[in-house]
C-alpha cells in the first residue's frame, strides 16, 4: 500500500522523527562504510535507507510550513490585514 510509511510517521511526534532521522543517518553512515570496505552484501539498503530519511524529512517540512501558515493567517483571521496593526 503506498503512502503506508509517510501515514506512520505523521503520527510520530516531532522529537519522535528527529530521533528517528539521526537513527537512520547513522545506519546510512555505517551502510556505506561497509559499501566501501567491500562487506555490504545488499546494496539496495542504501537507496532504502536514503529513502526513509527523504521521508522523515518530508513530515517534518510539511509540518512547518503548516505551523507558519497557522501563524500567517492568525492576524487575518482577528480582521486585519497580515503586516499591519489594528488601530485602537
């Protein structure tokens, strides 16, 4: 099922997916280090690896850009225009 990765990681807390980032770079680091000692013996791991990192990254870009977009349209949503302040 495709997306079935990205759902489970947007339920993850962000302290959760940074933890899981630095987890993964870590695995990269030691993949390629057995890539280039010649005791890899999948070397399709990597390409899963760096995908699974794409991901995380992904989350929490989405969920950024949501936070300022909430904060964008906070000043709007109060009825004045983004930039201004309301006089009283």
């Amino acid at each position: 099922m495709p997306g079935k990765a990205a759902a489970e990681l947007r339920e993850l807390t962000d302290d959760q997916l940074v933890e899981r980032a630095e987890s993964a770079k870590v695995e990269l680091f030691n993949l390629r280090f057995q890539l280039a000692t010649g005791q890899l013996d999948n070397s399709s791991a990597i390409k899963k690896v760096r995908h699974e990192i794409a991901r995380i990254a992904t989350v929490i870009r989405q969920r950024d850009i949501e936070v300022r977009r909430a904060a964008a349209l906070a000043p709007i949503e109060q009825g004045a225009e983004p930039g201004t302040e309301s006089e009283q």
